[in-house]
C-alpha cells in the first residue's frame, strides 16, 4: 500500500520535473541591446556593455517561458564619451543612485509561427512601467538547447523620470530600443 501511495505521489512530481521549461542564457558574444533617441542634430545611437538574460522557454506551454534582463547602467556606450558621461547623471540614468534597469516578464504569448508578444515590468530609475516586447523566434532548436529572439518596441522617456531636454538640440520622448539575444542551456 505505501509504494502504491508513493507511485501516486512521485509521478506528478516527476512529470513536472520533465516538463519543465528550460533555462537559457544570453550568449554575450552574439547579443545586443542598443537604443536610439532622436534629435535635432544627432541622434543618439548607443548600447549597453554590460546586462544579462535569464530565459526560461517552454516551447509546448509559451505561458510558462519568462525573461529576466538586468542592465548595468553604468556601461552605456555611445562612442562619445562627454555624452557618455551625461547620459550617466542625474540628467538622464542617474547611474550612480540606479546601478540597474530591469525587464521582468509576466506574460509570454504566442502570437504567430514565429512570434512571441513578451509583456513585462521595465524598471529605470526606481520607475516601473509595463511594456510589451514584440519578438520574433529567429531559430530555437530545443534538441541543441540554443536560439536567437529579436526584435524592438518604443519606450517614452520620461515615463521612467528621465526628462532633461535641451533648447539648442531637443530629445525626442520616444526611445527605440532593440535587441538580438542569442542565448544557449544554462549550465
């Protein structure tokens, strides 16, 4: 009666351990994270150096995949360092008091072959807004544990508290953000 007992016990147990979804990490050789915001004279084209991705992906179930992207706002990289510099302070990321920008998933759709709608909180400045990503599948092979996601959404700037602007070169408020995220089986 007790090994009956625990047959009935372990095999959901064990289901859910089978049926789990996986974990990936970014491939940082093969993945970006850049943004463009417009103005008059130049825009401003630039990148983060250093962030993560943590990806759980359950191709049978996309409710249950979820995304955690964690930014270090201190390596933002415009190639121009005086720029570079602004961008850093209380003007803009205020780096120093929010060492971190974060996207946390909350819901993973499916909404075509090859597409995904991934909805978050994005977090900049201590401020919390939700965003949906839209992302395309670009290759998955669950047999190797590896793929690449991209794709882009716009975000208002001062939303997240970031609203310096400047008379000889205004800003727009609409932020392009982009991503190609190579990622492969956490180990």
């Amino acid at each position: 009666m007790k090994r009956w007992m625990l047959a009935l016990v372990a095999i959901p147990v064990l289901t859910a351990a089978v049926i789990a979804p996986k974990q990936y990490v970014r491939d940082q050789a093969h993945s970006q994270l850049n943004f463009v915001a417009e103005s008059r004279m130049l825009d401003a084209h630039g990148t983060f150096d250093k962030w993560d991705a943590e990806i759980s992906l359950d191709p049978a179930n996309w409710g249950a995949s979820s995304v955690v992207i964690t930014i270090d706002t201190r390596t933002i990289n415009t190639r121009i360092e005086r720029r570079d510099a602004h961008l850093k302070s209380n003007d803009f990321f205020a780096a120093d008091s929010f060492p971190t920008a974060t996207f946390k998933s909350t819901i993973v759709n499916k909404t075509g072959e090859d597409r995904l709608n991934i909805t978050g909180d994005l977090t900049i400045r201590g401020k919390t807004k939700r965003v949906t990503l839209p992302t395309r599948l670009v290759f998955f092979d669950a047999a190797r544990s590896v793929g690449r996601v991209k794709g882009e959404t716009t975000i208002n700037r001062k939303d997240f508290g970031i609203a310096f602007d400047s008379n000889l070169n205004p800003i727009s408020d609409e932020v392009k953000i982009q991503f190609d995220v190579a990622f492969t089986e956490k180990k």
